[in-house]
C-alpha cells in the first residue's frame, strides 16, 4: 500500500507542478497544435481558436508515471516486476507512435502526420515483444505475466490458443493482442476532441483497472496476496500489487495534467498521450486477464470508436447520408449546439458509469464463486 500511495502521490506532483516548465519548453520548440480545415463543415463549432494551442502533453504525463512508478516501488520496498515493466513498455510504445504522428503534423503544419497504416504497422510492433515477453519469464510458482488464453472476467479455459498448435498457437496469440493494443489505443485516440475529455475518462478507466488489480492481490491464490478460503474463487495473476501500482502511478500523473488539460486548455496531449493512455489500457487488461471485461470497462472509448464505424458504414450504404451530425460521437453534439463543457462533463459521467460497471461485474462474479 505504501508503494501505491507512494507512486501516485509522487506521479501527481510531478505533473502537477512541473507542466509549467514544459511549457517553456514546448513554446522554444513550436510544439502547437494544428487544426483541420481542409473541407467546410470538418470542424466542431469553434476549434478554430484552439490553433496553436501546446500539444504533446502527453510527454508529460508519461514521464510523470515513469518516475512516480519507479521512486515509489523502491521507496515503498516493492521493486518494479515484469508485469508493471510490460505495462510502462506499452505506454512507451505507444506513446513513441502518436509522438512520432504528432511531431509530423508540427513538422510539417499539416494534420496529416502518419498514415493509418502506419500508425497500425507501429502498434503492433510495440504488441508483439509485449505478447511474447508476457507469455515466457514464469515467477516461483510458475505463472507467467499473461496467459495464452482469451479472458472475460478470468481466463476461458476453452478458448485458448495453445490448443492449436505451437507456431499457429503463437500467430493467433499475437494477433489477438495486437488487435487488442491498436484497438484501445485508436479508440482512445478518436475520444481526444474536446478539452479534458480523454484525461477525465482515461482516469476513470485506469483507476478502475488499479482498483481490480488491487482487489485480485488481496485475493491472490498464490504470493503476498491473502488467499481466501474458497480457492475457487482466488485470481491466477502473476504481479497483482505491482499492475495496481503502475497504474495508480498512471491515474496520479493523468489527474495532474488534467489540471492543466481542463476546458480551456493551455495543453493537449496530442497522439502522443491519447495513445499511451490506450497501450496503457490494452497492457492492463490482458495481464489482469480481464480483455473481454475491458471493453466493458473502456465503453466510452469504445462507443467513441464505435460511432465512428457506424457513420462510414451508414454512408456507404447510403450512398452519402450521415447518421450522426458528425463523428466521433462528441462532434455530433457539438453540432447540437452543446457546450464543449457540458459534452466532456456528461462524457466523464459515462465513462465511470461503464467503470463501474465492469468493476461491478468482477465483484458478482467473485461473490458467485465463494
């Protein structure tokens, strides 16, 4: 416990009182925000003005969960462990993706950036060394980070890819984290339109995995955790306390940039955090064995991603009409005349009503089993 207070206090402080002097910093480098205006109509009501606004913030909050995860794991006397490693790769990873895509769009003062291929080709190549280094390194009592089976709320024992062969077993593995990791990351990615909206939400989403990791540590069948009486219903993973440490670290330095980050923004964390938040999010389901259950937890995000499927399939098969006013979701009632704040308030109440959710759903289940 003293870790996680350790690394969340720490992570909040950094971003908290050290955004001002990244700031400094991204105005000496022209790190400003550029705006789409390339067809009438594009844009939501306003985000004009928001040209030139500081953006890569997500630097900043990435930095403040490194140094809040890695000072407060050896203050607290729980050294780091390759589950709470895998889930600070993935925020790299995916964070190095959207600062590479944004750097383009300062670079060149297009919005442009990279291509939605290459942004895919780039997640998965963080994916995949996560995926194999999470499946080998079993502790003592050999449990390996991640298992190579689908999970819901626990793993499906019947859906497992080991079943299927060694070489095939591994493809089909991959694959699926990969489709995990780019889909949490772009869903995120979609939901960064309005000031606050992602930071609010990824708090909620994040917090709520830490609580879960938190909640399978002191019902552990296995380790430091307490083990209940009915083995039944005690979680097989591998690091619980350090997965609810890295990420507390993460919500501590996510509510700290969102000081700065609330309507109206002075910074927005561009690709760069967007993507970490949803690498975060990716890593943090599959190494609590809870993927399916993520989705669920990440609804925002996932309907965010969701309506802007729905908008091209419907325009396609209407040769031309829309569904929605605009897409992602938070345009459309942007279009509605919605004020921007009351659009990310009402968002933040969804995003924790689906939190809740999912951590309701963990605790019936566990309730159901003793």
């Amino acid at each position: 416990m003293r870790s996680l207070l350790a690394a969340a206090a720490i992570s909040l402080a950094f971003t908290l009182l050290l955004t001002p002097v990244f700031f400094r910093l991204f105005r000496k480098w022209g790190w400003g925000q550029v705006i789409r205006t390339d067809s009438v109509g594009y844009n939501a009501p306003k985000h004009e003005m928001k040209r030139g606004t500081l953006t890569m913030g997500g630097v900043i909050f990435i930095l403040g969960t490194t140094v809040g995860y890695v000072t407060g794991t050896y203050a607290g006397g729980n050294p780091p462990t390759l589950s709470g490693w895998l889930v600070i790769w993935a925020m790299l990873g995916f964070g190095t993706v959207g600062f590479i895509d944004d750097f383009l769009k300062v670079k060149m003062q297009h919005y442009g950036g990279l291509s939605g291929w290459r942004k895919i080709v780039g997640q998965v190549l963080v994916m995949v060394p996560f995926g194999i280094a999470a499946l080998n390194f079993p502790n003592a009592y050999d449990l390996t980070p991640a298992t190579a089976n689908i999970s819901f709320i626990r793993d499906i024992d019947v859906l497992t890819f080991t079943a299927l062969g060694p070489v095939f077993g591994w493809l089909l593995y991959l694959a699926w984290l990969s489709l995990l990791g780019t889909g949490f990351s772009n869903s995120v990615n979609l939901s960064d339109g309005l000031d606050g909206l992602a930071a609010g939400a990824g708090i909620l989403v994040v917090g709520a995995y830490s609580l879960i990791a938190f909640w399978q540590f002191n019902q552990a069948c296995v380790g430091a955790g307490t083990s209940p009486d009915n083995l039944a219903a005690c979680y097989q993973v591998r690091d619980p306390l350090d997965l609810a440490i890295v990420s507390a670290s993460f919500v501590g330095s996510l509510v700290g940039f969102l000081w700065w980050n609330a309507p109206k923004a002075k910074v927005f964390m561009g690709d760069t955090g967007s993507m970490a938040i949803g690498g975060v999010i990716a890593a943090m389901a599959i190494l609590t064995r809870t993927e399916i259950l993520g989705v669920i937890i990440a609804g925002l995000f996932v309907m965010s991603s969701g309506s802007v499927i729905l908008q091209r399939l419907y325009f396609k098969l209407t040769r031309g009409k829309r569904l929605f006013l605009n897409s992602p979701l938070h345009h459309h009632f942007e279009f509605r005349g919605w004020s921007e704040t009351t659009i990310v308030v009402r968002f933040w109440i969804i995003a924790g009503l689906f939190a809740i959710t999912g951590v309701g759903m963990l605790y019936v289940e566990w309730l159901s089993r003793i």
